[in-house]
C-alpha cells in the first residue's frame, strides 16, 4: 500500500477531502452495520438463540450449599448483613438469596 502525505489546513480542498474521508467512514459503518443485523436475523430464523448461553452453575445460587444454615439464621432474627458476614459473601448475596427463597415458599 502507498501512504499518502495529506495534510489538512483551512483551505477548501482540505475541507473537501477531510469531508470525503468522513463520507467513506460512515458508509463503511453502516455496511458493517447492515451486515451485522442480517446476520444475527439469519442466526435467530435458524432457531439458535441468542446472547450469553446460560449453564448449569448458573442456574445454582452461590448459597444454595447453605441454604438450610441461612434459613436457620434468618429465622432466629439475624439481619442480612450479619448473615452474610458469618458466611463471607457480600450482604446483597443474601438479599437476593433471601428473596429467591421467599418467592419459593
């Protein structure tokens, strides 16, 4: 490839040329844009889905090992964040333990 010395001023043709580099980054931008979203709309048509697959793991909670020590702990009046002190996970991991547990009982 041959590299170019082009230098932009305040004259006209550099405004010219700083305009048609411009047009050709847009265009180049939306092709790829273009072509991104046919290919996801061909991925999805095909029925594979889309986004971070999920896995087993996932599923699990981090306290769902100690699902019957938090129930313990919460019956006998102790707040979230001491909960999660004795368990060393951070107080919202309880929260949202707690919560996923009383939605299911």
């Amino acid at each position: 490839m041959r590299e170019e010395n082009y230098r932009l001023g305040n004259d006209i043709q550099s405004k010219v040329l700083a305009f048609a580099f411009g047009l050709a980054a847009e265009i180049e931008r939306q092709l790829i844009s273009e072509c991104t979203k046919s290919s996801l709309a061909n991925i999805k048509a095909n029925g594979k889905k889309l986004g971070r697959p999920f896995s087993a793991q996932s599923k699990k909670l981090k306290l769902s090992k100690n699902a019957k020590r938090v129930k313990e702990l919460w019956d006998k009046g102790l707040k979230k964040s001491a909960i999660a002190r004795i368990l060393g996970v951070h107080r919202s991991t309880v929260r949202h333990f707690i919560d996923r547990m009383d939605a299911q009982a």
